[in-house]
C-alpha cells in the first residue's frame, strides 16, 4: 500500500469513527444520561462498542453495537451480560487504570473533565485542564494497527490541544515513546478529524491550535521526580506516575516538556 493509499484508508477510517459517535449523541443520548451503571459506549468504524468500567471487570464489554435502539431497549440485560457477569480472572492494573480515569471523567459531566490528573497537576505549578474524549482508535500505519489508551483535549491560552495517552504498567521506555509518538503524529496529520471527532463527543467545537501532546502514565519512582523524566521530555513526552491504592489511584505529574 502506497504512503497515499493509507493515508486515505485512515481518513476513510476517522470519518467512520465520527460517523458513530454522532449516532451514539442521537441514539444513546436520553441512556447515557439517565442509566446509573459504570459504563461508557465507545464509537469504532462498524459500530459501537459498550464497555465496563467497573474496577474488578474493567474494559469488558461487547462490541459490534449497530441497531442502537435494540442496545437502548435491552441495555440492562446487555449491560450486565457482558459487564458484570463474564469471568475475567485478575484484572490487570492498566485496565483497572483506564476504567478509573474513564469512570470519574464521564460521571454525570458532559465536560468530562479528567479530575484526578488535572488536580495533581496543581501541585506542579503549572496545571492543566484535561478533558477525556475517547479511547483505543486503532488505525493502520505501515500495515500495522497502531492505538493509543486514551484521547483527550487540553484547553490552553488560545485554544485547545489534543492529548494522547499511554497507560503502562511496566516501565518499558522504548516501545512507549514508538507508540506514543506514532499516535500523536497520526493525530496531527488528521487534525481536522480528530477535532470534529471531539467536538461531537464534547459537544463542542474545536480547532487545534498546536501540536498533539504525548503523556505516558506509568508507576511511580524516584522520591520526588521521575529518574527517566528528562529522557521522555527530551522525546517531547510528559510523564505521569502512579500508586494504585485498592481501585483507587494517585498521581504526580512530571513537567511539560519544553521540546
């Protein structure tokens, strides 16, 4: 496949994407708003996915949701079926970790500001506004499919930013710097799409007015900063460690790198 081909095969792809999310606001809405469980509907390029965010099954759901009003009408049984009901065996602590920053951005807040990393980032003298958009939009980059955990948008002087972030929970640097990066400049090379994709989610709408922001979210270490921290600013890369406390999680972030 040509550097051409793809690029339009992944433009094909985002409108797809944007194409259901717009589905799920006019389909969804009146569910979204009104049901109680831990639960998000994530929009993919053939449908829809339901996902779980509770923290002993987190991520488990079913995918391939086309007939929304069926999902809308059997949306208890469906819920509890594929969210509650299945035997994962032990969660592990990246999905309990997307679960956790998902669950408390979407609870009952269209802004869905994400909390608990925009209040660490008070403590850096510089703090943020994160809102979380969406998550795992794979796409195909040189015949492989590329995703990132989280999409969000920070709101900045002038405008807003979009954010991809990476959930890890080893400390493997090589492979998330590729990952992180490769998403984000998939992003800046889609900007349009991606705005118009949050802009439907959010309800809001967006022209990017920088680059895409590549964070990595990883367990803590070091006493009062990260040890690989100036390697990943170097990279363009913010850091953000974590303690997970139970089904609870702590942050300190890193500062903004200043590449």
């Amino acid at each position: 496949m040509s550097k051409d081909e793809e690029v339009r095969e992944q433009r094909e792809h985002l409108g797809k994407v944007v194409g259901w999310a717009e589905k799920i606001e006019d389909e969804l809405h009146e569910l979204i708003w009104h049901h109680k469980m831990p639960v998000f509907f994530r929009p993919g390029a053939s449908g829809v996915a339901m996902v779980g965010l509770t923290s002993d099954l987190p991520q488990r759901g079913r995918s391939g949701y086309r007939d929304l009003k069926a999902l809308s009408e059997k949306f208890e049984s469906h819920f509890l079926a594929y969210c509650v009901q299945p035997d994962q065996g032990r969660p592990t602590p990246e999905k309990m970790l997307q679960s956790y920053l998902i669950r408390g951005a979407i609870r009952g807040s269209v802004e869905r500001w994400m909390t608990p990393l925009n209040e660490a980032s008070e403590r850096t003298g510089a703090p943020v506004k994160l809102r979380f958009a969406v998550d795992e939009v794979p796409l195909k980059h040189n015949g492989k499919k590329i995703v990132c955990d989280l999409l969000a948008v920070r709101e900045i002087p002038g405008g807003h930013v979009p954010v991809v972030i990476e959930l890890k929970s080893d400390r493997q640097m090589k492979r998330l710097i590729d990952q992180v990066t490769g998403y984000a400049a998939l992003v800046d090379r889609h900007a349009d799409l991606f705005a118009r994709l949050f802009g439907v989610i959010l309800h809001e709408e967006f022209t990017f007015v920088g680059p895409c922001e590549n964070w990595i979210v990883w367990p803590l270490a070091g006493k009062d900063r990260d040890p690989r921290e100036d390697e990943f600013a170097a990279g363009g890369i913010r850091v953000v460690g974590y303690e997970q406390y139970g089904v609870e999680f702590r942050f300190r972030i890193g500062p903004a790198p200043t590449k």
